[in-house]
C-alpha cells in the first residue's frame, strides 16, 4: 500500500502538514485549501475529503476521530457518507491482509471489547488521540507539497451550501476550572451525588 | 405526539449504568415535554424469556415501549455497518425529536453515522436543560435545550430542540439513576432488521477488555502510575459504585477517552499539571485536583491514595450516623 497524506483547509504551514511532510512513511502530501471552505461545516468538508479521496484512488483513509475545535467526529462519519463507504472507530491497529485480496483486518474497541474485524475496502478508520502507535518509518527529507483544486475534484465552490445550525449556537464561555481541594473535600464530591 | 427514541446498550447480559441514566433523562424529558420514550433494544439471536428481562428493566428506568430487534447481524459489537441500518430505519418510521445513546463508546461509534444518514443535528457529550418560556401573548411553553463543551473550551455549543425541523442524534454524559421511574413491563415491538449495509465487513474475534467498567463510569478517580496494587486495590473499595479508578497506562486512558464522567477526582503531584488527557467535559462537570506533596507524604503515591481513602470512609461514617 502506499501511503499519501491529505488536508483541507489549514494553511500549506500547519503543523498537520508539516508532520506528514516530514513522515517517512508517507509519500506524496496533498493540500486543498480554498476560501469557499472557510466556513464550511461537517457535511461540506466530508463531501469535499470524498472527493479527493476517489481523486487520489484511495482505498483506506485514515482520519483522526475528532477535531481539536468542534470535537464531534462528524467529518470522518461524512466522508464515509459521501464515499458509501463504512466507518470503523476507536480503531487500535490494521493490517493489510494478502487473502483475501483488498482487504484490511482492523482491531478496535467496542462495547467493552477488542475486536478483530476482516472488511473490503474502501473502509473509513477513525482513530482516537491514543489509538495507532507512532510510526516507526523515521523522518525524511521535507516531502513537496502538492496542491489540490476544487475545480480539479468537480466541485463549483458557488454551489457549496453551509448548515451551521447542525451544530447549534454558539456561546462564548470557558468550563469552570479544575478546583484546588483536599481528600476530605474530595471524598464529599465523589459520596454527595450517591445521596 | 412527539417519540424520543433511548438506544440500549447490553454489556454481558445486563443494561449498563449510562443507559438507565439516559432513559432516566428521556423519561424526564418525555414527561414534560410530552413524548413517548421508546427504548430500542439490538441483539442477536437470544430467548424470547431473556428480551423479556431486559424489557422489565428498561421499562422500569423509564421507558413507554420497548422495540427490539434480533439478528444474527446485530450479535456482534455495535457497528455502524451492521447496527447503522436499523437505526435509521427506526428514525425514518418514528421521525423522533430526539434521538439518544448512552455514554461509554456506543454513541461514538453509531451516532455520528446515523446523524449524518437522517440529516439530523448532533450534540456528543451533551446535557440537557428544560427551559420554560413565559409569554404576554401566548402560553407558557417548554424548551428543550442540548448543551455541549466545544473541545476547544472557549464556548459552548447550543441546540434548541424545538428551533429545528430536523431531529437531533445526541451522546449523552453518564449518571445515576438510582431508583425505578416506570413499571416493570415485558410488552415488547419486535421489529425485523434491515440488512446490513456492509455485509462484507465480519468480526473474526473479540475478547472482554479488563478495564472496560472504566468507559462506564459516572465519576473518576485519576492516580499516579505508580501507586501500588495494594493501595489502589484499598482505594477501589472506599470508593461508591461507578466511579473507576484511573491509572495513566494506554489502555486505561483509551477506555478513559469514551468515559463521561460527571465528577473527577485527581490525585497527582502538586508539580504536575499535564490535564491533556482528560475526557470530553461534559456540562456541570465537577473536576477536582488533590495535590499531594511528595517531600510530606514520604516518596510514593501510596500515602495520597491511603489519606483518601480514609478520607471516604470518615465521610460515609459521619454520613451513615451513629449506630
């Protein structure tokens, strides 16, 4: 299999790009970034990594499980949407098999479980912050960047519709941080909700 | 009148703690906001008798009718490439205003597939709030309002249930639920299940995880690697039901990642403040850090952990009173 790195959006210096840029596992890196994309939501982004998956011919994409913004885990489940393929998550390894023929086999937790799962591609892995261990293959040379179009993909940028009610109204706010306590305090918060 | 649709998880037979509380929340929900709570139960092939259980148990944490639906494709783990075809088959027949998975994994694995088939609005880690609305010119009215903490934790997101002409697929966090809110009843929907959309995609194996009670808890408590077996051992049993203890190894914390606990409880080194692994926040979520200075309390962790757990069983001594 050979391995090709993928980002929407970001800016060509993001951190993303730069890692895989560096990868010696990965060979070609491609980024796709258009202004039409600036406030794209889930649904658009997913059609548009589809897109540029098939481009590329991709039969395994990998993605991370959720974003650092939003973090919902809508993008990996619409791409798998507009690519008809199934999404697997909380993936923890894959392995191309030899037989049958394209074919991976995954393991991934659910349910309390590990699981071994045999699946065709195309498949759509999500997997979480502690998922796939860190690549072995080492650092290499900066890989050149290169450069996707919408216009390439088929897609018209003016026909892009944005759903952003899906995600809900936005309110500014930080959570309510974590409280300095002793044991005694501490053993009340955790016995006081059982009362 | 409106359905809310509660999925059920199963764990080894038995109904877990995040789904009584999630048909707990539904019930609340249904009640006053007037819809029917129906509990959707996935499982393969098992005896009429043992459905019968579950739907007992169901019914009691608050469910009006139950719907189960057996088959060979949904004995495995809950995927979406066998569960996710039932799922919106029952949201296409029921069109629910809501439509909710408890914590602990399922709802990661199945509720942004299915959110994303029906076109419905999504909230992971959410809360519920019941908001009433009071009018000059019209009657009082209820609200239902999903809440969430964006991952970037500068804000939240907020949906208002009744503001959409879509339903809204939601996770939510764990809780107690600690005593029956419906009767006991066996009335069971069989639905026929749709097949899979991926047939080709099969489990060849799985096996119990060992620290799988960890992605159901309700609270937690995290503590240095380097505890040792017995003090944590100490500490599990000073501890009240479903709150886990937590230890930073990989499978720990991968379990930890689908954990929605409402109350955590950390005990650490005063110098360490890496909280990069901390769960989703949920709304209302209580996060405490219990510092201990290892120069006072000898070298290791074990002395924290003794000092809480003694700290538990004073609390639970003068809670429970003189005899």
């Amino acid at each position: 299999m050979r391995v090709a790195a993928l980002c929407v959006g970001g800016g060509a210096e993001c951190e993303s790009i730069g890692q895989a840029r560096r990868c010696g596992s990965v060979e070609r890196v491609f980024h796709l970034d258009d202004s039409s994309l600036n406030k794209a939501d889930f649904f658009t982004l997913g059609m548009v990594l589809a897109e540029a998956a098939q481009h590329l011919c991709a039969g395994l994409v990998i993605t991370g499980e959720s974003s650092d913004e939003e973090g919902q885990g809508l993008v990996p489940a619409a791409l798998a949407h507009h690519l008809r393929a199934p999404l697997v998550s909380r993936v923890q390894g894959i392995r191309a098999l030899e037989s049958p023929p394209n074919c991976v086999e995954v393991s991934l937790r659910a349910s309390g479980r590990l699981c071994r799962l045999q699946s065709p591609l195309p498949l759509i892995a999500s997997v979480p912050p502690l998922g796939l261990p860190a690549g072995t293959a080492g650092e290499t040379e900066l890989r050149p960047i290169e450069t996707l179009t919408l216009e390439q993909l088929g897609i018209d940028p003016s026909r892009l519709v944005f759903r952003p009610e899906l995600l809900g109204i936005f309110v500014p706010g930080k959570p309510v941080p974590v409280q300095g306590g002793t044991f005694d305090e501490a053993a009340d918060i955790l016995l006081r909700r059982n009362h | 009148m409106a359905s809310i649709v509660a999925y059920i998880e199963v764990r080894e037979g038995i109904v877990t703690a995040p789904t009584r509380f999630l048909l707990a929340e539904a019930r609340r929900v249904g009640d006053l906001a007037g819809a029917t709570v129906y509990a959707l139960l996935a499982m393969g092939p098992v005896e009429h008798n043992r459905i019968e259980q579950i739907a007992e148990q169901v019914s009691a944490a608050g469910a009006d009718r139950v719907l189960c639906s057996t088959s060979e494709h949904l004995a495995g783990p809950p995927l979406d490439a066998t569960h996710g075809a039932l799922l919106a088959q029952v949201a296409e027949h029921l069109r629910p205003v809501l439509f909710l998975f408890p914590a602990g994994g399922v709802g990661v694995e199945l509720g942004s597939p299915l959110a994303v088939r029906i076109g419905a609005a999504y909230v992971a880690n959410a809360g519920i709030e019941l908001r009433s609305e009071r009018s000059d010119v019209a009657p009082a009215s209820l609200r239902v309002i999903l809440t969430r903490w964006r991952a970037a934790q500068d804000g939240r997101r907020k949906v208002d249930v009744g503001d959409l002409e879509r339903p809204v697929v939601a996770i939510l966090a764990s809780g107690t639920a600690s005593r029956p809110l419906g009767e006991p009843c066996a009335d069971v929907e069989m639905l026929s299940c749709p097949e899979p959309k991926y047939p080709e995609l099969h489990v060849v194996a799985s096996e119990a995880l060992p620290d799988s009670a960890i992605e159901l808890c309700s609270a937690a408590v995290r503590v240095p690697a380097t505890a040792s077996a017995s003090a944590l051992a100490d500490l599990q049993s000073a501890l009240p039901m479903g709150t886990a203890l937590v230890t930073p190894t990989d499978a720990q914390l991968g379990a930890f990642q689908v954990a929605r606990p409402r109350e955590v409880v950390w005990v650490s080194p005063a110098q360490d403040d890496n909280d990069d692994l901390w769960p989703p926040r949920v709304p209302g979520c209580v996060a405490t850090k219990v510092d201990f200075d290892p120069g006072a309390m000898s070298s290791d962790p074990d002395h924290a952990l003794a000092a809480l757990t003694a700290a538990l069983r004073q609390a639970r001594s003068r809670a429970e009173g003189p005899a």
